[in-house]
C-alpha cells in the first residue's frame, strides 16, 4: 500500500504545536489509516438552549489554527434548535461530535458524557455561549509540551451578552494550590487544559453542591497532587449573560463559605480567612473586568 503523505508534509510548520499536530497525524496514516485519526485534543461543549450564541462559539473552534482537534458538543435536552444547529455543522467538518443525554442533567453530566468519549491527549473546555481566539489551542498545547504541565489554565477577558463590550483582562494565581485556590478568581473552565495522559480518570463530580462542578474537580486535581499553572495570555472570552448562574453575587458569595465548610472541609478560622481574601479578589475583578 502507497501512502501519500503531501498534504502531511504541506502543512504549516510555523510553531511546535504545529509540529507535533503534524507529526501525530502522519504517524496515524501509516499505523491505522487516516478514517481512524486520532486528534491531538478534544474540545468538551456541553449545550443546552444555546441557539443564540452556538454559531459563533463552533466558528472559534473552527478558527483555531491548530486543526487537529475534535469538537464533542452533549447536548442536554435543548427545548430550542441547538441541536439542528450542531447537527449542521457536523454535517459540515467531521471533527465535529455530537452526543445527547437522555434528560436534562446539567454541565457536569454533559461535560462527563463528552470525556467519557473524548479521543484526544489534552482536553480544553469551552461552555456554548463562550469564544476561544484563533491561537487558544496551538498556544497551550505547546506550552504544555515545553513545560510538562498537567494542568494549565490562561488569560481571559469578559464581554458583554451582546459581545459589543469588552473587559480587562483576568488572570489567576500563577499557581494554582489549595490556598490560592481558595483565596482567588480567575480560573475559568474555558481557560483550562488538562493532559489526560498524566491525569488518566478526569470526570467531573456528576451532583456538585451549589453548581459548583468546576470547583470541585480543581479541588480534586490539587488534592491528588496536579498542581495548576497560569499560561499568561489573553485567549479567551466569557460571556456574561443575565440569567447565568454566576450572575447573582450574592448567592455566589453564600455559597463559597459553603463550599469551603463542606467539599474543602476548612476549619471555621481558615474558612473565614481565606473567604474574606476570595471576597476582596471578587470584588477587584467584578470591578476592574467588567466590560
């Protein structure tokens, strides 16, 4: 059997990532065939009522240029065309994966039916009403191969539901331990990546306490030794939407000091601590991000 290879070796090489994309992707056309590729990373979406903001959130994945990725949208029981949406572009690009709960379980449940079928070495998350800019991927995946991180998260900005408005940028701790964990904002879920071959079962907890999922699979990660690394760079952008979850503060706040008492299981001294350091931390960034 003949294998061409030239569009392989066409390819841009203009940065590692690029480089080890292509380097993956011609070892998979000799071993198994190119209908068998493997991708580089897995994009994990999950999606429910999302039809305002779905095309431009599939549009920044599909900008990236790092291409050896798979998009997995889950959709969640979506009562709107979300899934007619994700069902069109996957009849347009093959990356594209759509799964569909039975029922309406929430972004953990979505985010873990994705994982559990996710074929790629690093895994970044992206909610459906959120963007990536175009060097999101090739960026983190070198970094991440350059430095033999695990656990990487970046620079971000908000923007308003319209995306006319943008805020400054935010950025987290340079690390992320279990005391700036709990002192800190700044980690958004689109901002992570995580290297499933150093961090094998990466699920988030399937019933998480004050929709807290992404908290407590941090708190997990750090717990069994992954500590995370700030990327400073400005790659991503938040949508802040009126009826999001993280919209009310107050319930927010309440629901920190729960966390901290019952997943974190903190004494009540360094609970109140590190939750008035969290306090002042939310309250710079709500005023100096805001869009």
């Amino acid at each position: 059997m003949v294998w061409d290879i030239a569009p392989v070796i066409q390819m841009p090489l203009w940065d590692k990532a690029q480089i080890h994309s292509n380097v993956r992707r011609l070892v998979s056309l000799m071993q198994v065939g190119e209908s068998h590729f493997m991708p580089l990373v897995s994009v994990v979406t999950p999606v429910y009522n999302a039809t305002r903001w779905l095309p431009q959130t599939l549009a920044s994945v599909c900008a990236q240029t790092l291409t050896d990725w798979e998009h997995i949208l889950v959709d969640d029981g979506s009562t709107d065309n979300s899934r007619e949406i994700v069902e069109a572009a996957v009849a347009r690009d093959p990356r594209i994966r759509l799964l569909c709960t039975p029922c309406n379980g929430g972004p953990a449940a979505g985010r873990n039916m994705a994982l559990g079928a996710a074929r790629g070495r690093f895994i970044a998350f992206l909610d459906a009403d959120d963007l990536w800019l175009p060097e999101k991927l090739a960026r983190c995946v070198e970094w991440m191969i350059d430095e033999g991180h695990a656990f990487i998260y970046h620079d971000y900005r908000h923007i308003s539901h319209d995306g006319l408005r943008v805020g400054k940028v935010v950025h987290g701790p340079m690390t992320l331990t279990v005391e700036t964990h709990h002192t800190h904002r700044g980690i958004g879920c689109l901002t992570v990546m995580l290297d499933s071959v150093q961090i094998p079962e990466i699920r988030f907890p399937p019933i998480a306490p004050y929709h807290a999922e992404d908290f407590c699979l941090w708190t997990k990660l750090i717990r069994q030794g992954y500590i995370g690394h700030r990327f400073p760079a400005d790659l991503a952008r938040y949508r802040l939407s009126p009826g999001a979850r993280s919209a009310n503060k107050l319930e927010s706040a309440i629901n920190v000091w729960h966390l901290y008492r019952e997943i974190s299981q903190v004494s009540f001294a360094r609970t109140a601590f590190w939750w008035l350091q969290y306090l002042w931390n939310a309250f710079k960034l709500h005023l100096n991000a805001r869009p």
